[in-house]
C-alpha cells in the first residue's frame, strides 16, 4: 500500500567491437531501444539501461536499449555463446535504491550519512560514477509504483560503501523512521472513507477504490468493513467503510474521490464521503466558481486518469464496464 524503498534499473556501459553481439542479444532478450534521457524517465526496478557506445571506427553516439533482464544474465549469455571476445569492455554503474520523501529530505541524509558513513554527491555526477563497488541512494517525492523521472529526484544522492543486499535490507527495515523524520514526525491522519452505491455493486466498488489507493500510495489501509451512515435524521444506509492512515493533505484525499465518483461523461458511478475524525470534508471549497458538484467531478477525474499508469487506466475501465452492466 505504501512502498517507501525500492531498487533503481541497473545500468551496464557494453562496449563491443562487433555487430553481431547486438543482433545476438536482440534475439535472445527482449530490447527496446530509447533516447538516453527517455530510458532513463521510463526506467523501472528489474529493468537494465544497456548502452552500447559506437565501434571505434564509427562516429556517432551510444545507443540505448531497456531490457527487462539483469547485466549477469546478458553478460552469462555472451560469455556462454562465445561472444566473450567481441567484449571490449564491460562495466556497470553503481547500483540504485530509490527512497521516497515527503518534506525535509536534508535531514534524512544527514541521518543516513551518519548511520552508513556515505557520502554525498550530485545526479549529474551519478551517471559518470566508476566505483561500482559503492550503491547510490536516490531521493523522491513520487509514489514508486511507476518509473522515476529524472525531473523528479531530489540533486543530492548518497553513496554507501556497503552490498546492495545488506543496505537495501537496513532501509526497508527502517524506512517509516526516516520517512516520519523527514516530515518532523508530524502526525498522519486518520481519515475514514464511507462507500455508498445504490446498485450495491460493493464488489467491484472496492476493488476500484483498492486499485487506486495501491497505485497512488496514498497511505496505509488500517481497516475496512461494513457500517451504517445517516443521509436524513434516523434514515440509516449501509455503507463499506476504509480506515486509512495517511500522510497527505485531507483536500488531495477527497479530490482524489472526487474523481472517482464520476466517469468523464458526468455520470454519477458512487458516493465516496470522506471523513476526518467525525468532521466530513465538503467538495464545496474545491470547486471553481460555478461549478457544482458534477462538473468538479469531471474535472478531477481528468487529473486523476492523467496521473495513473496506462495499464490501471485499463483495469479500471474494465471494472467500471463490468458496473454499468450490473445496472441493467
């Protein structure tokens, strides 16, 4: 539900003498080749950067290829093949944990170089780095469900001096300390979702809220269940309640419902009512000036489907496919 720590693609400089070597990876490893900065944003955790710089008789610039594989498996492949001596160089950039902030992220490294006895340097810098030996602690404020884009990572990177295992397993056993240290250990909240559907669609209505709390990282699912909310004085309806525990701002919560409510035609898909202690939070203060409540679901579903990834698009346009059959 919330992933604060995960592994960054590897990246693996092959230099080859030989066309053939390409052709023969191409066949064997599924290659898909990207401008350098593209591979880069695109680039996702148990994915490698493969770059093969031009012959030594040929101008021209590195091609850049993702392959969903690990540099040992290319490396065993060739060597197996007997590629090996086509092989001119081979070299791997150190390797990469991601952790996300939300606030102060100055502290945090303060507290990690102190706990790893790392040291501090630059993005730009990263990508030239020779000491494999070292792993790169990147920083940034996005969800980690999706790829990383440079645009997003914060400029100072630590390097630990440490195997990769053995800190990736430190961070993740610590990583709500250094989350919650970052943000000056203020309080998360706790918000309560309240789920209302006249078609009683409650099975796919829960999958499709699960689906985007899981994709956006929005907190921490405390509970969920069955409860009774009052839409008039002693006129009692069942709702599917969720308890979430959550480090964002209330207002980014119900935005977030907002557009889930309604599809982008303005048809009206659930009540979603969201809670913060007992007080309810009202759509009223998001809205623009004359829009009512349809025309701002609308519109906050168009930024929502804008920040999902493309394959959530379509399992959530395949659940709500499945309501509005259930309609009729």
């Amino acid at each position: 539900m919330l992933s604060l720590v995960r592994s960054g693609a590897r990246i693996l400089l092959l230099r080859i003498d030989d066309g053939a070597v390409l052709e023969a990876l191409s066949e064997e490893f599924s290659l898909t080749e990207k401008r350098y900065q593209a591979a880069l944003d695109q680039s996702f955790e148990g994915q490698t950067l493969l770059l093969i710089p031009p012959f030594a008789d040929s101008p021209g610039t590195a091609r850049v290829f993702q392959a969903g594989s690990d540099p040992a498996e290319l490396l065993a492949f060739l060597l197996n093949s007997r590629f090996g001596e086509h092989i001119v160089e081979a070299r791997t950039l150190p390797r990469t944990i991601l952790f996300r902030i939300s606030g102060n992220y100055g502290e945090v490294i303060k507290q990690m170089q102190s706990d790893f006895k790392a040291k501090v340097g630059k993005i730009p810098f990263f990508l030239r780095w020779r000491d494999s030996t070292r792993v790169a602690i990147i920083f940034t404020l996005k969800n980690l469900n999706g790829p990383v884009a440079m645009k997003d990572i914060c400029p100072d990177v630590l390097y630990v001096k440490m195997p990769y295992e053995t800190l990736l397993r430190n961070l993740r056993s610590r990583a709500m300390t250094y989350f919650n240290e970052a943000r000056g250990h203020e309080d998360w909240k706790s918000l309560e979702i309240r789920l209302y559907d006249s078609w009683e669609r409650y099975d796919l209505q829960t999958r499709r809220l699960r689906l985007i709390l899981e994709e956006m990282e929005l907190g921490l699912v405390l509970g969920e269940g069955w409860g009774k909310d009052y839409a008039h004085v002693l006129m009692a309806v069942t709702v599917y309640r969720f308890h979430l525990a959550t480090f964002l701002d209330v207002q980014q919560i119900k935005e977030i419902l907002l557009g889930l409510e309604y599809d982008l035609s303005g048809k009206r898909l659930a009540d979603l009512d969201l809670y913060e202690e007992k007080k309810k939070t009202s759509w009223g203060a998001m809205a623009k000036k004359e829009e009512n409540r349809e025309m701002a679901g609308v519109r906050f579903r168009k930024e929502l489907m804008k920040k999902l990834l493309p394959a959530t698009r379509r399992k959530l346009a395949r659940v709500e496919k499945k309501m509005v059959k259930q309609e009729k």
